[in-house]
C-alpha cells in the first residue's frame, strides 16, 4: 500500500467501507451475470470515487493521482479482478486522456458525466489482426462535409458492452504508418455503432468484454481528440500511466491470494499438524512476501518519477513486465498450497489464479515490453 499520510488513510477507510457495502455481498452475482450493473458506477460518481484525481471544476476530487492506484489495488485486493480492470479503463485510462488532451468543450461535455458514472467509456485500439501493432490497424476515418466517417471494428473491449463514449484509434492516413494514427471520442448512441456478443473469457468474468462495429458511423468534427495524426504520440504519451493501473492491479492481487494462503495454511492440518509448519510452506510463501515488498518499492519509485513527469516508456515497461509476471508466479505459488481445494471455485484463490492471467497479455504482452526494454539499451 502507498505510504499513508493522514489523507490518503481517510481515502482508504472510505474505500473500504463503501466496497464493504457496495461490493462484497454482491461480487458473485456480478461474476454470474458477466457485468458489474450501472446503478454500482452510479454509486462509485456519487461517493466522488470515479474520478478522484480529476479537476473540481469537472466534477473530480481533485486529489492526487496515487489515490486512484490505492482504489484500483484495493479492488483488486478483495479479488475483484474483472471490476479492477474496468474501473482502471474508465477512471485511471480514459479520464486523463480527455483531462489532458481534449478541448475544453470537449472536457465540459464529457468529464462531468464520466466522474457521475452517467457515462461509462472504453478505449479502443486492439483489432483482429493488429494487437499490439498499432500501426497496423484497419480502422479508418476519412474526412467528410459531416465531418468524419468511421469504418472498422475493435475486439477484446473492456467495458465495451456498457460504454456510453470510446475513444477509438483509427487511420486517419493509410500511407503514413504510425503517424497517420489519430483518436476520437465516440458516442456509442449514434448511428452506425454496434455491439458483438459479449466475449466469455476464462477470467475477469465480471469484466464485461465486447467486439465493436463502426459502419459509416458519422462523427461530428469535434469528435477528433487532440490533433489528427497525433494519436500514436499519445497512446505513448498515455502508457506509463495506464501501466501504472496494471502495476495496482497486480500488487493488491498479490497481497489478496497471499492474505487467502496465510490463513489457510494456518487451518489446514497434513500428518497431525498445520501444513504453516512445514519447510515448504514457509519459504514458498517468504518468497512470496520478498517478491511482493521488492515489486512495491519498484511501483512507488514509479509513483514518485509519474508525479514529477520523469517516468519513461522503459520505466513502464519494465514495471508491467515484472509485475505481471510476478503476480502471475506468486499466485501460482499460493494456490498449490490449497492442494486440490484450489482448484475448486469455492476458494477464492481460484479466481485470484483465472484473473491473473491476462495480465501479461492486455496493456501489451510481455513480449512486446521486454522489445522496449531492449530498445532503450541497444535500439531497434
């Protein structure tokens, strides 16, 4: 958890209770029905919780950035990963591109609602064939008396099924590559915008996860976010932030399946003793202390460079990187030490384990992080 001055401990009390009462009695039912219901972000807007960092005068908390990572790590804590991801997308993601690069129409039209939870949002750039290949994407916007003409389709969308406005990634020049990529801020409400069926994955199952279809959907002019042409610059510009919400996501997880397997190993009786005697058990789980108090100090010293403006796309990189990896690991680590109750969804550790696994995928592969990583020491 972040260092906790006096405020930041009142944050934190308030979190608790409300996800005490707004949350845990009702987790399940959301994991069954594949969605976390509207009237839940309507409640996280009225406790001021959606938009904690954003501007007063847009209808924000106006704290500081590191109050929205402690709720994404409490979420996730409480092995609530569908809804961790979901409210990363909407409060920690699409906020700040809008508060940092929209115009003030275009913030006075949409913050206010976002921090309500009247309007719930998605980012969309992953297609069927262009993942984490962003200049490669098909979906295109031409210019038009309109305005502009959209034409493609997304996949893999958090919160894609409920989103009242996405911001799509688009080619605004097919001939151009990376710097013929822009960004718009889509009304799901308008004509030419629709839905797949909603994707069934083995994890995050309250995470509602959608396909999206643009089909000579007109967008008014305004509807372009920043400057045409500028969106590849700042989908990097935005990345070390929304590797920071992985980061959140993966330390709270971590300390969640560790909190389930210290109390288990505790009750849990193998030969006439608490398995917690056992060699095993206890470096099994000092490993995964050590790894967790190792990815923390990582995370704050990336909280502090985001803060000052210093934190770089290999400072991003290797945080998701490592995290991932290690809540992915450390996870594992835990759920064998539940033996064969593990593998039963009536242990929570099991959907700690199916919730992880994206983690490395989603806000870029491992893969792709460690070509940046690479990059940075020995270039392309």
């Amino acid at each position: 958890m972040l260092e906790q001055d006096e405020n930041t401990q009142l944050f934190y009390e308030m979190i608790c209770r409300f996800l005490d009462k707004e949350a845990d009695p009702y987790y399940s039912d959301w994991e069954e029905a594949g969605q976390v219901p509207r009237d839940f972000w309507l409640k996280l807007g009225e406790a001021g919780m959606l938009a904690i960092d954003l501007a007063e005068d847009y209808g924000g908390t106006g704290a500081d950035f590191a109050i929205t990572q402690l709720v994404i790590e409490e979420i996730s804590r409480r092995g609530f990963g569908g809804l961790s991801s979901g409210y990363n997308i909407h409060s920690n993601i699409v906020i700040p591109y809008i508060e940092h690069l929209a115009s003030e129409e275009q913030k006075q039209y949409w913050l206010p609602r976002m921090a309500s939870g009247e309007v719930m949002s998605a980012i969309a750039m992953t297609e069927p064939g262009a993942g984490s290949d962003l200049a490669n994407i098909k979906t295109r916007a031409e210019k038009v008396a309109e305005g502009w003409k959209l034409n493609g389709s997304k996949i893999f969308i958090t919160n894609g099924m409920m989103a009242d406005m996405v911001i799509v990634c688009a080619k605004t020049d097919p001939s151009a590559g990376a710097k013929g990529v822009s960004l718009f801020l889509v009304d799901a409400h308008l004509a030419g915008f629709s839905r797949g069926k909603p994707i069934k994955k083995i994890g995050q199952h309250a995470s509602d996860t959608a396909e999206l279809f643009f089909e000579d959907m007109l967008l008014p002019a305004d509807a372009l976010l920043g400057q045409e042409g500028s969106g590849f610059a700042y989908l990097m510009q935005e990345l070390p932030r929304e590797r920071l919400g992985v980061g959140s996501q993966a330390l709270g997880s971590m300390e969640g399946a560790l909190a389930l397997t210290l109390d288990y190993v505790k009750e849990r009786t193998a030969f006439g003793q608490p398995i917690a005697n056992f060699q095993n058990t206890r470096f099994k789980l000092a490993e995964v202390r050590a790894k967790i108090d190792m990815a923390r100090a990582y995370f704050n010293h990336c909280v502090a460079l985001y803060r000052e403006n210093r934190m770089s796309g290999t400072d991003a990189a290797i945080l998701k990187l490592q995290l991932s990896e290690m809540q992915c690991q450390t996870i594992d680590e835990c759920l064998q030490l539940f033996g064969g109750y593990g593998y039963t969804l009536e242990y929570p550790i099991s959907r700690f384990y199916v919730d992880a696994r994206i983690q490395t995928i989603y806000a870029g592969t491992s893969e792709i992080m460690k070509e940046v990583i690479a990059r940075s020491m020995l270039g392309k």
